[in-house]
C-alpha cells in the first residue's frame, strides 16, 4: 500500500481509544455507535493529588496525562481520557474502597451540597489536545445512618467516589443536581464528547 493511499485510510477511517478501564466509561462512550478499543492508561494519581491543585485543576490534570500515556502507545489514533473528583469545601473525596469508608463519606456529605467534576481530554494524532471540565452541584438529603448504611449495601458503590452511584439507587440520596450534561455524573460528559467526535472525522449516529 502506498503512503498516499495509507494517508488516505487513516483520514477516512480515524481510530479511537478510550484511555480507561473503566466499565462506566465504556457503556457510556458505546452508546454513541463508535468503535473503539480500552487501554489502561500510565498515570501516578497519588503524585498528581500531591501537587496542591485546586479540584478542577488536578482533574484535568490527571484526565490529561491518562490520555497522553495511553498516546504514546497509539500514535495514531485518537485518544479519549478521563478523571473524576468529588470536592467537599474544596476537599478531594477518593474512592471509598470498604463500606466503611463509604458511609464515612456519605456522612460527611448529608445535608450538604458538593461538587462532582469530570475532566475529559481527547489527544489527537497530531499532539493536539480537546479539554473540558463538566461540574456538577449535587445536595444531598439528611440522611440517617441507618439510610446511608442501608443505600452501601444496596448498590456497593465501593469504586466510586463520593461513595454513591446516580445511574442505580443513589439518584434516591440527593434532593438536588445542578449541572449541564447529565452524563457527566457517570463519568463521561457525551454531549462534548460527540462534539469532539463529530469534529475529529467519526460518524456518530
């Protein structure tokens, strides 16, 4: 095949890879009709959170470098990362990862408002980047904690941070949401997502 005809392929048949692991972001991203591939991405979150970013910031910081890891290993294709933080009074709030810590957090964030960001970046095969930051203000009910306890057990959101998950029980926690694209909460804002798309060359449906 020759390279004219090689460039040609590339530019009518653009190749997309999610930089993620994540089983949220996939049933999301498979909803738009696009073939893609999953890679893990390469990224040191505890050295990023050690940096003393404000929350937006360290979001797309990390959504960055996850999709600029995964870059390095498909130079031409385009790359799709993502990051999400909950921030309470500025304060990260990390996976739970036992039900304990789980209804700590919930406990903290009862009768209260806090923010769920989700940055997303798209590196091109050109080097260039797309970044967006999708906030969302979510008030939570005063909850019990025999509710909260209740809730853990019901829907394990154990790798979720926040400790909560909307798509399943947790839509019952809140009183409340403030935000643009919805689809964000799960962690990945699709409304700018298939603009990128649209805009890189893929036949979204």
């Amino acid at each position: 095949m020759s390279d004219w005809l090689w460039h040609e392929r590339e530019m009518s048949d653009p190749v997309l890879v999610l930089a993620s692991t994540s089983r949220y972001r996939a049933e999301l991203l498979s909803r738009l009709g696009v073939p893609f591939s999953a890679a893990a991405p390469s990224c040191d979150e505890e050295s990023g959170k050690q940096r003393q970013l404000d929350p937006r910031a360290l979001a797309l910081l990390l959504a960055e470098e996850k999709a600029r890891s995964v870059a390095q290993q498909h130079p031409a294709a385009f790359v799709l990362g993502g990051d999400q933080l909950v921030a309470l009074d500025g304060v990260i709030l990390g996976k739970p990862h036992t039900r304990e810590g789980a209804i700590a957090q919930l406990q903290r964030l009862r009768g209260r408002s806090h923010q769920l960001l989700t940055a997303s970046c798209l590196v091109t095969p050109d080097g260039r980047l797309r970044t967006h930051v999708d906030k969302h203000t979510l008030s939570m009910r005063a909850l019990s904690d025999a509710a909260l306890g209740r809730y853990v057990d019901a829907d394990q959101p154990l790798d979720c941070a926040g400790s909560y998950k909307i798509e399943a029980r947790g839509i019952a926690l809140f009183e409340r949401i403030q935000g643009e694209d919805f689809t964000a909460i799960t962690g990945l804002p699709l409304i700018t997502v298939t603009r990128w798309l649209v805009e890189s060359g893929f036949a979204v449906p």
